[in-house]
C-alpha cells in the first residue's frame, strides 16, 4: 500500500495510563500519528486529548487484541485511514498472581491469551505489512517474570516467557527484511496510580528514583526504535538502581 497522506502510524496496542500512554505522547512529540488502543475506547479519550492539545496527531481505537478479527480489522483501518504503521509496541499487562494451588484453568488460560497470545496476532499483521515496505520496528513489553518464574506467578511468568521467545523468533526472521523486533525487560516498580494506592512503601522510593518514571521508558523506546541497524538492540532491561538483580 502506498501511503498517500505522508503521514506515519506508531500503534501502541495496551495504551495505559502510564507506560502505554508516556509511549504513545513520546511517538507523537517524534511526529508520528499516535495509534492507541484498548478494549475500551472511552478510557482513551484523555490521552487523545491530551497529546492534540501538545499539538501532536492521535487516534483512539477499541479493540481487543486476544481476538484475531479485531487486530486484523485494527492494522487495515490504521494503514487506511492514518498511515503506514511504522512502528508497533505491544505493552498489555497481565499480572495477577496467584498461588498455583489456587491458579484456575480459566484464568491461566486468559492471562496466556493477553500477554502473549494477543503479542503474536499484532505482532503477525503489523509484520505483513512492514515486509512489504522493507523496514518497520516492533517493540515488546516485558517484565521481570520474562526472566524467571517466581512463586505464585506461574500463569505470568509462564505467558511472559512464552512472549520473550516470541519476540527472539521474530527477531531472526524479520532482522534480515530490515525489520527491528526488541523485548523490553521493565524489572521494577513503575509509577502508577497502582503502585501508589496498593504498595505506598514501594511509592515511597520515588522521591529517591527509586521506581519507574513512565516517561524516561518511553525515552528508551524511542531510542529503539531509532538506532541505525548496524548497532541494532535486541533486549533491553529497565530498573531503578535500587532493584535487586
């Protein structure tokens, strides 16, 4: 497809009011067309607000990524109607811990299909159509369970896991079409409204960076996005200084 308008998409599936939407506003202070998209377009309407009043494109889209009509229907939409998605970061959370004692089949199933599930359907269409025009980037979420499985994170870390082999497979399909595929590690605490209300001791260490600031990840993600690919980052991992490793 041959973009007519010259304008260029980056689709966050899983904008957030946190990492998701500091993501969204860093691509569109970059000039791209902010794509963002939750289950709920409703929740949207703040950030869409907020990154036009900087002066900056953004379009907000209901759709749920674990339904693969949906994520098709998103891509051809945004590539119709916006412009040609130049990049794509996928960043749905699902972390609900639970002893595996406890852990139902429904759930483990549910958290499956979000966190990793959903991460290939988008990952696949937005990929069909960066390998026509021969470059794109896509950019994976993870978390400190993509790394190891803790206790009472088997449904998490399990679908966490599952997503950081997804993201190595697609890196060494799509490298050599010029496609850059990244997985982020964010291995600590992020300041959201979560963490303030649920863990406020953990909140406390933001006066002393001690957590996550939203803005200086999506810092990184736009450094991603923008390295020449003679010097191509693959994973990336993210904490605070004060994070045990």
């Amino acid at each position: 497809m041959t973009d007519q308008t010259g304008r260029k998409a980056a689709l966050i599936i899983g904008a957030g009011d946190a990492t998701g939407a500091a993501i969204a506003r860093r691509f569109a202070r970059g000039g791209y067309a902010a794509c963002v998209t939750r289950r709920s377009a409703d929740k949207l309407e703040g950030l869409v607000e907020a990154i036009r009043a900087e002066g900056g494109e953004a379009h907000g889209f209901a759709a749920d990524a674990r339904k693969e009509d949906d994520v098709v229907a998103l891509v051809e939409r945004i590539e119709r109607e916006v412009g040609p998605i130049e990049v794509m970061v996928f960043n749905i959370g699902a972390n609900v811990p639970a002893s595996i004692l406890e852990e139902t089949a429904r759930k483990y199933f549910k958290i499956w299909e979000m966190a990793c599930f959903s991460a290939f359907l988008s990952g696949r269409e937005v990929a069909r159509r960066m390998v026509e025009r021969q470059r794109g980037t896509i950019i994976f979420t993870g978390a400190t369970a993509s790394l190891r499985g803790s206790a009472n994170f088997a449904a998490f870390s399990g679908a966490k896991h599952a997503l950081r082999a997804l993201a190595q497979s697609m890196a060494r399909e799509l490298q050599p079409k010029n496609i850059h595929v990244a997985h982020v590690v964010i291995d600590g605490a992020i300041d959201t409204d979560f963490i303030r209300e649920s863990f406020p001791e953990r909140y406390a260490l933001k006066d002393q960076d001690g957590i996550l600031n939203p803005d200086h990840i999506a810092e990184n993600y736009w450094h991603l996005h923008t390295q020449p690919r003679d010097a191509w980052t693959h994973e990336l991992d993210l904490r605070p200084w004060t994070e045990r490793w």
